[in-house]
C-alpha cells in the first residue's frame, strides 16, 4: 500500500514551548488511521500542519509522492485535503448549500451562481450520508447533528483524496455515528485516505485500520489496529497504567439538598427529585431529552414556568444566572466555546468571574493579591497546564478549559454542582482526574447533578441515576439496581408515549 | 525578545513618540512648555469624552450621542450659571442630567435589545434637537453674577501653572484607570464585550452594566460640556457637532478593539494625545484647516493598520 501522505521528522514549538518532536506519520491510500493521544499531546497542532494552517519548523512532508509545502488551508485544500474541525465551522445565516459550496460556487460566464447547480449537488452529497435536510434550510436551525453531516456533505463535494475528522462523532447519536461509519467504509472502498481524531477508544477498534499515538508531542506507537489492545493503547497515551477506569466513591449522603418539585420550563415538563449533600445524581437521556434544559432551569438560565425549588430546605425564586449563584448554585455547561469561557482573554479573568465578590471589598476594590493565590491554588491543585496565569484560555487544550470552566464555578463556594457533559472532548488521563474531582467535592458535602451521554460514565461514577427523555422524568435507579439496558429502555419511554399521543 | 513584546503592546504610545519627534524637527516652537499645556489643555476635552467612551466600546457598544449631551449639558449649565445657582449643585445637576441620558441609552439598549449604535444615534439627534429648543439657537451667556468668575475657572483657570481642564481630565483617567483595572465593575465591563452569554450565565447583572457603561459615558460628556462653557463663558448650541468621530478615534487609536472585551485606558489617552499633537502641528505649521482634516484621517488610518499588522503577526 503507498503512502499517500507521509511526515518526516516534523517539529514545531510555539514561543519556545516544543509541541511536536521528530513526529513521523504516514496515512495510507484506502485506509482510517485513528490519531490517539490526550489533550495537548499535539493532535491539533499536527492537523494543522497537514492543512497548511501552521508552519513546521523541521521535517519533510511528502504527498502524493511529491514534497509539499502548504502554506494555507486554501492550499491543502486545493490539493485534495479536507478537514473537519472539532468546532463546527459553518455560517449560521447561510443556507445549508451556501455551506457546502462555500468559496467555490458555481458560476456560469457571467459570473451569476447557478443556484440550481448548488441546489442538486448539495442533495445528491447530503444523500450520501442519508440526509434529508433542504439545502436551502438555514445552518442556524440545524441541530449539532446535522450540522456536523454538512460538514461531511462539503468534504466529500470538494471530490478530497485524504480527510481529516477530528471529533466527528462528538455530537451524534447512535443512529447518526452508524450512518458516518457506512460513509467512512464506502470512502475506503474508494481508496480515500483518512484520519479520525476520537477520544472514544471503542470507535478507533470498530472503524480504524491504523492507529497512531502522540504523547507530549511525540509519536510514540503507528501501527496496525489488530496488534494493540485497548490497555496497551491507554498506556502508550497516558504513559502509565489506569488501575481503574471509574473511581467511585461510596460516600453516604448527607441531608436533602435540592428539591425539585413539579418543575416546568422550556424542554423540560413537570420534573421532580430531591439530591441530597454528599451524593452525584446522574442524569440520563438521548440528544434533546432535555437534560441541558433541566440543568438551566434549577440555575436560573431557563426561566421556569411552573413548580417550585428548593435549596437546603428554603424556597427559591431562579429567574437569572444571578439568582442561581446568589443561591449556591454552580453550573459547568457542555458548550465552553459560547457558554463556558471567554476564548480571548485570560486564564484569570475567566476564573474569578463568577466568584470575583470575593475578593471585592469597598465598591468592588479587588484585592488581587488574594485573587492571584487562589487561582494559582486552583492551577495546581487540578495540574492544569498553562503558561501563566494570564495565558489565553483559547491556547489551552480541551481537558485544561474544562479544568477552568469547574474551577471557575468552584469559586463562587457552590453548594450544588451542575455539570453537563464535563468530559466531552476531553482525553482519558484528564477525564480520569475530572472524576477523582467529582469524588473529592462529594466528600466534601458538594451535591453533584451530573448530566452525560457517556453511559459507562454515568453508571460508573453516580449515587443514583435519573432517566429524563422529551423533557420528562422516566426513570429512577439506584446504583445497584441501574445497568445500561433498563436506563436504554427508559431514554425511548417519552418518545413512544408522545408519538401515541 | 523583550524589545519586541514592549514594541507590540505599546504601538500607540511608540506612534506618539516618532509623531513628536517629527513635528519638533519640522518645527521648533513646538518644543515650549507653553505649547505643550496648549496641546494638554486643548487635548482634555476630547480626553475626557473618549475616556467614557471607552467604557461603552469595551462591552462592544459605541456612544454616538456624546456631542449633543455636551452641548445639552452645557445650556443647562450655562443657564444655571447665568442665573446665580450655587456652583456646586449647577455643577451637579448638570453631571446627573448627563449621567441620566446616558443612562436611557443603555436602558433603550438592554430592555430593548436596540443596537448601541440605532439607540445613540436616535439620542444623538433627539438631544440636539433638545438643545435647539432649549436655546432656540442662540448661545447661552453665563452671565455676570458672582458665581460666573469661579465657574471661568474650571475651563479657564491655572493650578501652579498647570491649567485645571487637564488637572480634572488626568484625575478621571485615574479614576477610570482604577475602576477598570482593580475593581469587580471593570471586570464585568470586559467580561460583556469578550463573551456576552458567559458573562450572563457567570451571574453578571449585563443590563445594569450597560446602563452605568453608558451613565459614565454620557455623565463624562457632560464634564466635558462644563469645560468648555466655562471656558468660553458661554454655550453653544452648536457645541461638540462630530466631537463623537474624534473621541472614537483618540479609542481606536489607542489600541481598544471595536468587537469588545480588548483594550485599555491608557491606549486612550494616549490615542487622544496623538489628536492634539497633530492638531497643534498642522496648525502651527500653517496647514490649512481643510487640508488639516485630510491629514488627520490619514494619520489615524496608518496608525490602526499598523497596529492590526501588529497584532496579527504576533
């Protein structure tokens, strides 16, 4: 089998930082290899160098059997490399064909875009994926699903030998993700070359042929996907052995915490539970059961319009984020990049935003001395890695945002913890310290709701788990009593019963 | 290394330099003592208007409304004066008027979800109209009462040796400095122009820092007002037509991103700096004050292409 495209002792360091050492990589025509590694490994600075976005600064690239220096993404782009980033890049306000035929519309002597041309082509690739969406729908009402597919859809249009997917199946259902691995397999009948970034290990062994390892920057494993097991891939990543996947930690819980009582809002519809101190409450359900919409609504984010909270035995009235914080109310969301943290400025500002009131005195007077010492404290204590404390938060990997996101609730001294998908997009070894966090703050009294589609993850690390599906309650299990097939027949409950009705 | 850091972060400062070295070069009575307090005193208006509009632009807004709260403010004063009110609360009620225009702005902004720019630029044209109401287009004389001498004063008068318009434009600088940099409304401020969504879902209360953005905006326009009223001993009521351009711009130059959340006083003060440095050169080189404009807008464009090449190459 050639190679259709092949680094050679690649280097690259960012301000004296070195983030890739003598990488050597090689993806062959006809085949998947997966790229493994944590977060800040260097993935996405690899990638980057492939399609022309960074400057290596050693080393050789060799595509298609010529030596090749991309010197922006157009480039690679032209060459036949497409990528797929993380982060959805798609207009919002245009349509779904204006997406897919973005910078290379089809126009006719005049110059005049043949919209029908756009409107055929964009239905014949989206048909590939088995998509029924309007290319003239607007992105904006797409869900993150179908979102993801255009991304696909304008990948394949620009006819790309070598594909670059980075976290593609993030934001899919089960349905979704099969449907992407059918297209994976028809593109490696066609002998396109690709690359699939995934941090769900049990893809890489279902899809890929290859596998390629980076730990800090070095590749330090390539090859076939039949001559490694899951351990052995694990420790090639972290470095050292994970005795136990899912710490739990079997606290008792203290006294009733929160009490939802009949709670409605927007998603959500007459939902109620107690948590108590001292207990992770895990929340179940598909894409759009409502379970982001129920964590907003206890934080005051999504106005309720009937029921009744109860923090600590006092009623309260949620109608702001404010409100939620003033309330001891903490809560992490799952989309970081709009939600979470503010990409632009520092690693500081970002963390003592919610919690700043403590170190205000007179008129808001900061003392910044206290301010600096405790987030250095919250640095170490979660090892985040960072240049400083002024570093932009945009520079800092996946599983280090997430660290600042939950430290920057954490600040604001919470009494319950909302976190919704705290482990997306995030690497094993940073995942598994996510979870001894979540265990320390429950040993400290801290009452966790916990909201995931990772379904091991749930079962592994939650007191109890509560099964929500189209915005309902459906199902209550205790730890022992929960396994994935009764939590599975649950998620579907809702959906039977509304498509009765 | 170093060099070259300090270089980046303080192109506008390095602008100021070169411009005054050139200018001192081309023309050496602008080296005096007397010419820089000219330029200081003639600077501080401007200073003063843009430091408030550097609170509006940090939450990703613009004040276009600044010149006709200052002409407003200062026919009010100017009446007040003329007809013996207490210099204090004259000066007073015209702060809190300012402050209380400002301040509908940002109402209109947040309960409304108006575009800071529609909303001032409705204000903007609603209070000049105001004004020409209010003065039926004649200027307002501060009168002769006894109160009319001490008011001079503050746009006219000297505190050893220094005139007292650029005494009271360094003091809000340094109260600006202070309240962006060290206090939790600061932080809000460029926490709203970063990331609008994370600010409201970290608890900040975004509605009432808009309106105060803007309070302090339209209540340092009105300082402004003051000045200059004083200093003529009379309101105009054609006072601060276009004075918001210049404000905007002494902002831009200093580095303040138009998008929010990135920016600094002190890039304001001096962008203002830069105004009235070429504003003096041009004059004391006898440039034509129709020529003088074209030269000013060139200037302002090389600098904010230069600093952008500065940023993306960082």
């Amino acid at each position: 089998m050639t190679a259709l495209l092949e680094l050679k002792g690649v280097d690259k360091a960012f301000s004296n930082v070195r983030v890739l050492q003598k990488v050597d990589f090689v993806i062959k025509a006809g085949r998947v290899v997966a790229l493994a590694g944590e977060n800040g490994a260097g993935k996405s600075t690899l990638m980057k160098i492939i399609t022309g976005i960074y400057r290596r600064d050693a080393g050789t690239m060799r595509y298609r059997g010529s030596d090749v220096q991309f010197t922006s993404a157009r480039q690679s782009m032209d060459a036949g490399i497409a990528m797929i980033h993380q982060e959805l890049n798609l207009l919002q306000q245009l349509t779904v064909g204006e997406n897919i035929f973005l910078g290379r519309e089809p126009t006719d002597r005049m110059g005049r875009i043949q919209w029908p041309v756009i409107k055929e082509r964009s239905r014949y690739w989206l048909g590939q994926l088995k998509q029924d969406i309007s290319p003239l729908e607007l992105i904006a009402n797409l869900s993150i699903a179908q979102q993801q597919m255009v991304e696909i859809a304008r990948a394949l249009s620009m006819n790309a030998e070598l594909i670059i997917m980075d976290e593609p199946t993030d934001a899919l259902t089960d349905v979704e993700t099969k449907i992407l691995f059918d297209v994976i397999g028809h593109l490696r009948e066609q002998g396109k070359g690709m690359v699939f970034i995934s941090h769900r290990l049990g893809e890489i062994f279902r899809m890929c042929d290859d596998v390629a390892i980076l730990r800090d920057g070095a590749m330090v494993h390539q090859g076939p996907v039949s001559e490694i097991d899951e351990d052995e891939l694990i420790r090639h990543m972290v470095g050292r052995e994970l005795s136990q996947q899912y710490p739990y930690d079997g606290v008792k819980p203290g006294p009733v915490r929160l009490k939802v009582d009949g709670v409605s809002a927007h998603g959500v519809s007459n939902v109620s539970f107690t948590a108590h101190a001292g207990e992770v409450v895990g929340f179940a359900g598909l894409v759009g059961a409502g379970r982001t919409e129920l964590g907003k609504a206890i934080f005051g984010a999504n106005p309720t319009t009937a029921g009744t909270i109860e923090v600590d035995g006092a009623a309260t009235r949620l109608r702001t984020p404010r409100d939620g914080v003033g309330a001891g109310i903490g809560y992490v969301t799952e989309d970081r990049k709009h939600e979470g943290l503010i990409q632009a400025h520092g690693l500081r500002s970002n963390m003592s935003l919610i919690g700043l009131f403590r170190f205000s005195g007179l008129l808001g007077a900061l003392d910044k001395k206290a301010e600096k010492e405790t987030i250095t404290g919250y640095i170490d204590a979660f090892s985040i890695k960072t240049h400083g404390i002024d570093a932009m938060v945009s520079q800092l990997s996946g599983g280090n945002q997430q660290k600042v996101s939950i430290a920057k609730s954490l600040l604001a001294e919470p009494r319950i913890l909302i976190l919704d998908e705290p482990t997306r997009g995030v690497d094993v070894g940073a995942k598994r310290e996510i979870y001894n966090l979540i265990n320390e703050l429950k040993s400290q009294g801290l009452c966790i709701l916990l909201m995931s589609s990772d379904m091991p993850e749930l079962l592994g690390i939650s007191d109890r788990i509560l099964v929500l599906s189209n915005g309902r309650l459906t199902g209550s299990f205790s730890r022992d009593e929960a396994d994935q097939e009764s939590i599975m027949r649950c998620t579907v409950a809702g959906l039977k019963e509304a498509t009765v009705q | 290394m170093k060099i070259k850091e300090f270089a980046l972060e303080n192109i506008p400062l390095i602008g100021l330099v070169i411009l005054m070295i050139l200018v001192s070069l081309a023309s050496p009575s602008f080296l005096s003592v007397d010419n820089f307090l000219n330029i200081l005193r003639q600077t501080s208006i401007n200073a003063i208007i843009a430091m408030g509009m550097t609170f509006v632009i940090l939450t990703a807004g613009i004040d276009l409304s600044v010149g006709s709260i200052l002409a407003f403010a200062g026919a009010v004063c100017a009446s007040m004066i003329g007809a013996d009110t207490p210099l204090l609360v004259a000066l007073f009620t015209t702060l809190a008027i300012g402050a209380a225009l400002g301040a509908a702005s940002g109402s209109i902004v947040s309960f409304f979800g108006v575009q800071p720019f529609i909303a001032t630029l409705v204000g903007m044209t609603m209070i000049r109209g105001a004004v020409l109401v209010y003065t039926d287009g004649r200027p307002i004389s501060t009168g002769d009462f006894e109160v009319a001498n001490a008011f001079y004063e503050l746009g006219g008068g000297y505190v050893a040796g220094i005139p007292i318009p650029v005494i009271i434009a360094g003091v809000v600088f340094l109260v600006c400095w202070y309240v962006l940099n060290h206090t939790r409304m600061g932080r809000h401020v460029y926490a709203i122009g970063g990331n609008e969504q994370v600010a409201k879902l970290a608890g900040v209360n975004v509605s009432a820092v808009k309106i105060t953005v803007f309070a302090i905006s339209g209540a340092l326009a009105a300082l402004a007002g003051i000045i200059l009223t004083a200093r003529l001993e009379s309101a105009q009521p054609t006072a601060g037509l276009a004075y918001e351009l210049d404000a905007i711009a002494a902002v831009v130059l200093g580095g303040t991103s138009l998008m929010g959340g990135r920016g600094r006083i002190t890039g304001t003060l001096i962008g203002a700096l830069i105004i009235g440095v070429l504003n003096n050169a041009l004059n004391i080189m006898d440039v034509s004050s129709y020529f003088q404009m074209i030269a000013k807008g060139g200037v302002i464009l090389l600098a904010v292409v230069l600093d952008r090449r500065g940023k993306t190459t960082e």
